[in-house]
C-alpha cells in the first residue's frame, strides 16, 4: 500500500499515532469507531509496513493490549535546503532521526552547471548509500529555498529563477514540497518552545536575512508567501543603498554576510569570508565586532514595527552570521528594548540557536508529514 492508496480512514489512524502508541481500544474512543473497523484499518496498515505493534499494555483484568505505533523507520523523508552558496541534503526519519547528511559549500542554484533537480537526486543516492537504506523508503522530498514560496514553486521576484516543485518531482519520482528555509526553520523551532509560547519570529541572517513566523502556533506565510521578507525593510543605515528589490536603504543591503564583509574590508581587515572573519571576532578585534554590532542594531531597526505588530512569545535568530558571536545580538537586543513598545518587549524572549539547519529538517518533517498524511474528516464504517 502506498502513500497515494491510503484511505481517509487509514489517515485518521496514522495521524491519531503520530503522537503517542495506542491500543485499538485507545484508537476507538479517540476516533469513535467500532472496534471491528479499527482492526481492519489496523489490519491493512500493518500489511503495508505504515504501523507495527510496539508491545503490550496492561488493561485490568484479562489478557493484555497490544500497542500499536508508527512504523517510522520505515517513513523516510530527504531534505534538500538550497541557500545562496550552500546545498544542504538529509535523509530523516519522519521521527526525526537523521541517517546521513551532506553539505556543499559554494553551490548555488541557476549557476553555469547545475541543475537543482538532477543534483537532488544524485545526492539523495549518494546518502541512501550512505546510510545503507532502500531508496523506496523515501516517501517525500522537502526543498528548501531563500526566497518567498508560491503553489509549489519559488518566486522569482529578483532573479530569473523559479524552483518548481514539480520538476523535483520528476527527478525524484517522489512528492515534493517547496518551502522556504526560514519558514522550515521557524516550524521546526515550535515544538521546542514551552506550552504557553504560541507565537514565534525566527530570523536568519546569513548571505541575505529572511524571517519565518509562527502565530498562534500556525505559520504564517502571508499574502504570495511574502511573509518574513525581512531582508527588504528599510533602515535608516541603509539610507541611499540601492536594493535588488528595486527600493533602496533595504536592511540586507547592510547587515547581511556580504554587506558585513564589504563593511570590514573597507575598514581595513583583509577578510574574504565568514570563516576568516570569526577568528577575528573570537580574538577581540574592534573593527569586526562593531560592524556585527551594528548590523544587530540595523536589525533590530527592522524588526521594531514586526515585533510591536504581532507581539511576539519569542525571537530566535539564527544563521551563519549569527554563529559568529553575541555582538550581533547585543546590538540587537540594544534597540529593541530602547525603541519598541515596551510593554511588548519587557516579556519577550530573545534568543539564538547555532543548529538552524537542524531545525530547518525538523520543519521540513511537520511538512513532509502533513503532505503524506492530511487531514481528513474521521469517517465510520
């Protein structure tokens, strides 16, 4: 049985142990079928490897209940999250147990010899051997890209190309969802947070700076999937810098990785990457720590109106530029709490991770998960 042969009511079951293993009884009253008709289900998922029994619960008198869970080892999700310079490729369990990983630098889509959808599968063969796992066990591709996502497919909206999921599909011969990275990595972040945290900002800021928002514990992607296209806020350091966008003064323009390295460069410190620059931080020198300081303040600039708009529970940065230290944070944290509404951020917490990417697979598993197995009205037989 695959993915595209199950049934609503097979859905139903699969999602209602998605939580937690549960005995047909179990499955009964949460579903409020017969329990002829939830062994049946039951019946047809365990001859199609989706669940297993997971041992037996003690019920009183009689003899015990088996348990039934998902089969997740058998449910295998790869990841492939394309940023500007960097291809990151995972295969997970829908669990969330990762089996391999690999990562190149220096790749970009649209540049002279690649081609996104073929270089996915040759590195989803390349970690299927790796992990010494069947090939048929991966149920769904998740693309990540750093730009706002649209029916399955990238928006070009300053550049000329368009990552369609479709495509991916035909290399794949899987489904395929496209998303963007930092919505992944903002949905990944959610069950990290504590019961009453509903609401979250998760921002990266690496080769440009994006935003991922999570309100009342449903992503927002916003009109187009425009939401979070932080990087194209004006700020007032940014004041006659012509964007891409067509605007000028735009936040990416001047606190982003490369406008960070332009920065220091023109101050003096011969640098001509991230990695050359850390060092530098690490060992106290001013020129780079002040510009990662102001790039915090330009962000925080950025942000005031966000912040302020939706209120939110938590603010996570994370990215390439924000591994580089706490400047970057400082200055962050030094203008929102100086300049927006301080009833907002006298509760809010502000954060960083340096596992974004973890957290983008983490994402990329709720997606994977809601493609295969969505929603359906929990009918009776």
């Amino acid at each position: 049985m695959t993915a595209a042969e199950l049934r609503h009511d097979h859905l139903s079951i699969i999602r209602a142990l998605s939580g937690a293993e549960q005995s047909r009884a179990d499955l009964g009253r949460t579903l409020g079928w017969a329990r002829n008709t939830v062994s049946s289900r039951l019946d047809d998922l365990l001859a199609g490897g989706w669940i297993v029994e997971s041992g037996d619960q003690l019920s009183g008198r009689g003899r015990p209940s088996a348990l039934f869970r998902l089969n997740e080892d058998n449910i295998l999700v790869f990841v492939a999250s394309f940023g500007k310079d960097q291809v990151t490729a995972t295969i997970a369990t829908i669990g969330g147990a990762v089996l391999a990983r690999s990562v190149i630098d220096g790749y970009s889509l649209g540049a002279a010899g690649s081609d996104g959808p073929a270089d996915a599968a040759r590195l989803r063969d390349e970690l299927v051997a790796e992990a010494s796992v069947s090939a048929e066990l991966i149920r769904i591709a998740v693309v990540g890209v750093t730009g706002p996502v649209e029916d399955n497919k990238s928006m070009p909206m300053y550049a000329d190309l368009t990552v369609d999921g479709a495509s991916f599909e035909r290399a794949l011969g899987i489904p395929v969802v496209v998303e963007n990275d930092a919505n992944l990595m903002a949905l990944g972040l959610l069950p990290t947070l504590d019961a009453q945290s509903r609401s979250l900002v998760f921002v990266k800021v690496a080769t440009g700076i994006g935003a991922g928002l999570i309100i009342d514990g449903r992503l927002h992607r916003g009109l187009r999937g425009l939401a979070g296209e932080l990087g194209h806020i004006p700020v007032a350091h940014g004041d006659g810098i012509p964007c891409n966008c067509g605007n000028y003064g735009c936040v990416g323009e001047v606190a982003s990785a490369p406008a960070i390295l332009n920065q220091v460069r023109n101050d003096g410190l011969d640098v001509a990457s991230l990695d050359e620059l850390q060092p530098l931080v690490a060992a106290g020198n001013q020129i780079a720590i002040a510009t990662l300081r102001q790039a915090g303040r330009d962000i925080g600039e950025a942000m005031i109106g966000l912040v302020t708009a939706i209120a939110p529970d938590v603010l996570v940065m994370g990215g390439r530029v924000v591994g580089l230290g706490d400047h970057l944070m400082t200055g962050l944290r030094e203008t929102l709490y100086s300049r927006a509404l301080p009833a907002t951020t006298s509760r809010l917490r502000i954060e960083s991770i340096r596992d974004a990417e973890d957290a983008a697979v983490r994402g990329a598993l709720v997606m994977g998960f809601d493609r295969l197995f969505p929603h359906e009205p929990s009918a009776t037989a």
